[in-house]
C-alpha cells in the first residue's frame, strides 16, 4: 500500500527538483543514522511526503548539507532534515519492521523474517517513543490480516483500517491542527489502499490472493469505476489538506497528491497512457 506517494517529477520545476530530492536524502540519512544501515533498505518516497507535509505546517529549523553517503559514494548530494524528518524516520523503520512480520505470518517468507529480525531493535526503540502511533500501526496490519484470512470482500471496512493507520501517523503533534491532519491522512490511507487493490486486482485473482473488489475482476469498465471511487476518495483528502495553513512546498506536495498518485494507475488503466493525469487531479 505503500510507493504512491512520490512527486511527477516531470512536471516539478528545477528548484523543486532539487528540494525535493533532498528531503528524500535527507530522510534516509535520519533513518540510516538512528537505525542503521539496514534500515535504510526500507526507505519510500511516502514518507517524504509526510516530512515536506509536517515541515510546511510546523516550519521547524532545518539543518542542511551535502556529502556521499552508502548510496551514493562518489557522488555528493545535497539533503536537509529537521525533527519531522527524525520523526518520519521512525515511523519508516516501524512501518517497515510490522510489514516484514506481517509478510512472514501470511506466507511464510524467512526473507521477511530475517529482516525483521534485524529491525527489531529498532522497532522497540520506535515503540517506546511513539506508543500511539505504533499501537495504530498493528491494529491496521491486524484488522486486514483477520479481513484476508476470512476472505471478507469488504473494501469499506478494509480502507477504513488502513485510513486508520494513516490518520495516526499524520499526528506528529496532538494540537490545534490534529483534527484536519487526521482527515487528510484517513481519506489519504483510504484512498491509498483502494488503491493497492485495484493496482493488484489481476494478479490476486490469478493467484486466489485475498482482495475486495475480486467480484469485478475482468470486467470492462472497471477503469472508470476504480478511478471514481478514487477520485471520490483524493477529494475529501485535498478538502481537508486545503484547510492547512501551508505555504513551503506547497506546489510540490499539490504535485504529489494531484499527479504524482496517479502515474501508476494511468500507466496501468489508461489508453496506452494517452489520457493526461489532469482528470483524476481534483481541485488545485
């Protein structure tokens, strides 16, 4: 459900390129330092997009620089961070460590648990510091678990423990702007898991995975149906995102919310992609 959230870059101006590219490097440089290499592995995009989000409404001070890293060890490149980035950083590596088990309960992949093993450490440390949103966390994984593994094609119910998940993860800080950070990350989480579903839709029902929307799978208009519901689903978000008092990086979090999320749906669904991104943009 994860790997959506990331800019079109394409459409990114040159400065908001670079911005962007560095919060990016500036967040796996937090995870890397407070959680080791290994944790690395498991950077997304969506979580810079929590830091960009968290950084535009706060406005903490941010420390910035340049330098190689594993990554990259010829090539230096540049990278800010501040207290959301750390905080973003923990929830990667939480994120990350409740997937792997999550992967080895339903398939049994020791890959995963391998990998969780080496994250374990880190997950506790992440637990102690942010209790509510780790507790969160489990009870989304846990909720979907018990929806898959009795086969409930439920796509309201399953949304909602995903939006669940996200609405906490938002709250950095339980204050004045919760409430609207809250919606904007349980219509964002709901629109991310439908989301998941409809990109997975043929290969699960190839496979008999559990997803709820198998009773349309084959269907011919199934584009149009998916991209209203998802369209349904980005407006509350982007009602809700509106209604913050957001000036840094706003062009590039609008990019990522009103194009960004839909490139792999367009690339899958639309005509050969000959359809613009536009029509799913929502208000701008």
């Amino acid at each position: 459900m994860f790997g959506y959230l990331v800019a079109d870059t394409g459409k990114l101006t040159g400065e908001e390129f670079k911005r962007y590219r560095a919060c990016y490097c500036g967040l796996c440089r937090s995870i890397r330092e407070r959680h080791g290499q290994n944790a690395g592995l498991a950077l997304t995009y969506d979580m810079a997009f929590l830091v960009l989000l968290l950084s535009s409404l706060y406005e903490p001070e941010e420390r910035a620089g340049e330098g190689t890293c594993m990554p990259h060890p010829i090539e230096a490149r540049a990278f800010w961070q501040n207290e959301s980035t750390d905080y973003a950083a923990d929830l990667n590596t939480a994120l990350a460590y409740l997937k792997c088990l999550d992967d080895w309960e339903d398939d049994g992949n020791l890959g995963a648990l391998a990998e969780a093993k080496l994250l374990e450490k880190s997950f506790h440390e992440t637990e102690a510091a942010w209790p509510r949103q780790c507790g969160a966390i489990r009870r989304s994984l846990e909720a979907l678990h018990e929806l898959e593994k009795n086969r409930i094609e439920d796509a309201d119910a399953a949304a909602e423990s995903f939006g669940g998940l996200m609405a906490e993860l938002m709250v950095w800080r339980e204050d004045r702007w919760e409430a609207d950070l809250r919606a904007v990350g349980r219509s964002l989480g709901r629109f991310l898991y439908v989301m998941d579903a409809c990109m997975d839709l043929d290969e699960d029902a190839r496979r008999n995975r559990y997803n709820p929307f198998r009773r349309w799978y084959g269907l011919p208009d199934n584009e149009q149906r998916f991209r209203d519901i998802l369209q349904m689903l980005l407006g509350e978000c982007l009602a809700s995102f509106d209604r913050l008092p957001l000036v840094q990086d706003v062009p590039i979090l609008k990019n990522i919310l009103c194009a960004g999320l839909w490139q792999q749906f367009d690339q899958k669904y639309t005509t050969k992609g000959k359809r613009g991104r536009a029509d799913g943009a929502g208000p701008v």
